[in-house]
C-alpha cells in the first residue's frame, strides 16, 4: 500500500509544477494521505503523512546530488 501512496502522490506532486516551500509539500503528503482514505487524524494518517513527506524529500535530493 505504501508503494501507491508514492506513486499517486509523486503524480500529485509532479502535476502541481515546481514546489515552492516545504510547507506545500507537506500539505501534499498530508492530502495524498487523505485522498486514499485514510482518516485525518489517525494515527496511521499521522504515519502515512509522514513517511511520504519524508519519502519524496529522500527522492528529490537524491536526485539533486
């Protein structure tokens, strides 16, 4: 499940152009999250936000180096 999260929210994020502040990205992990079902609030929401922020900052500054 993990691995659909990222996939749909890199598409998310792709289709949003550039980012400009951590504080969007962040917002869109937290939507992705929500986007898939899983309960704002939650504990597993809280987790899923986190691991995918978190996620595609790995994949972005892998990238960048």
């Amino acid at each position: 499940m993990s691995r659909i999260l990222l996939m749909c929210s890199v598409a998310l994020l792709g289709a949003c152009g550039v980012r400009s502040a951590q504080h969007s990205d962040w917002e869109n992990a937290r939507l992705a999250c929500a986007d898939v079902g899983i309960a704002p609030g939650s504990g597993a929401f809280d987790q899923c936000a986190f691991d995918l922020y978190y996620s595609l900052w790995d994949l972005q500054n892998e990238r960048d180096n």
